[in-house]
C-alpha cells in the first residue's frame, strides 16, 4: 500500500534534491503531495530546470493525512521557515514519530520547529553549527538514520544513499 508524502517546497529549491527522490517515491507507489502557501501555482528550482506544480497551500492541509514528510534543499526551506505554519506542520511530523526525510538544507525547518535536540543527523556544511546549536550529534556521512524515523543527508551527491534509506522506512 502506498504512503502519501507531504512535501513542503517553494521556488529556489534545489532542483535534483526534489526530482530524484519524488520520482522514486512514486516509482514504489507512494504519492507526493506537494504543499506550498496556494495551490495551483508553479514552483522553479535554482538551477531552472525543474518546475514543480503546488498540489495543496498549507492552510488546507492537515499532519494527520500524512504518512510521512520530505523536505528538499536549496534556499526553499529557509524561505518557508520563516511561516510559522511550515514549522508547525513540521513540528507535528518529528512529535508523531512519522517518518521525515531532510537533505541538504532541508534540516533548517526542523532546526526551526526544535525538533532535533538529542538526534543524529547530518545537512549541509553551512548548517552544520545551526544544527549542532539545535542540539543535534551532526555526522558528516552520506546518510544518517535516527531512531527509525528522520532520514538525513548533506548534497545532491548523497541522492542515492538518502533515496535508499528513505524508501526503506516507507
């Protein structure tokens, strides 16, 4: 049976870090749903290339209808943490114990929900001290796993780990 992933994303995303594990996800039939401020509008990454169509605006979407949450990098996620209904709808994911999955700079609207004190993860460099501030045991590997739940990785280069890892806890 299939999951529904939630997928907190806006323009400026880092185009692969969306591409690569949405296909994935839907390759294995799981359906990703994704959730910016309005739905209907068109999303663009930093590189251009990927154009990605909003399925739902956040204020009609609710944690519980979701079985897990994906938070793709490049500067989208520090442009929706600052919208405290992405933080919130976040923060409802890591204190259910449903399974989220961050790469790169995905990790800032986790850091930003104060949810990653005493977990191990890892993000990308320039938020390396962001993440061990928030209390986190930073590693700096490809992929990390905590307590069967959040999946993390650093670049587009850790695409393959991080899609494994999270297919696994789907």
């Amino acid at each position: 049976m299939g999951k529904k992933i939630a997928t907190l994303i806006t323009d400026m995303f880092e185009d692969s870090e969306y591409t690569d594990p949405a296909s994935a996800f839907k390759e294995e039939g799981h359906t990703v749903v994704t959730i910016e401020k309005e739905a209907g509008k068109t999303v663009t990454g930093k590189q251009g290339k990927a154009k990605v169509k909003i399925d739902e605006g956040i204020d009609t979407v609710n944690p519980d209808d979701f079985d897990a949450l994906f938070l793709p990098g490049g500067f989208s996620p520090d442009q929706l943490r600052a919208d405290e209904r992405f933080v919130t709808f976040t923060k409802a994911f890591m204190d259910e114990k449903k399974p989220v999955f961050a790469i790169c700079h995905g990790p800032q609207l986790l850091i930003t929900a104060k949810s990653l004190e005493g977990r191990k993860a890892t993000g990308y460099k320039s938020i390396k001290v962001d993440m061990e501030y928030a209390g986190v045991d930073y590693k700096d590997e490809e992929v990390v796993v905590c307590s069967n739940q959040l999946v993390t990785s650093r670049t587009p280069d850790d695409l393959p780990a991080f899609i494994r890892e999270s297919i696994k806890l789907l």
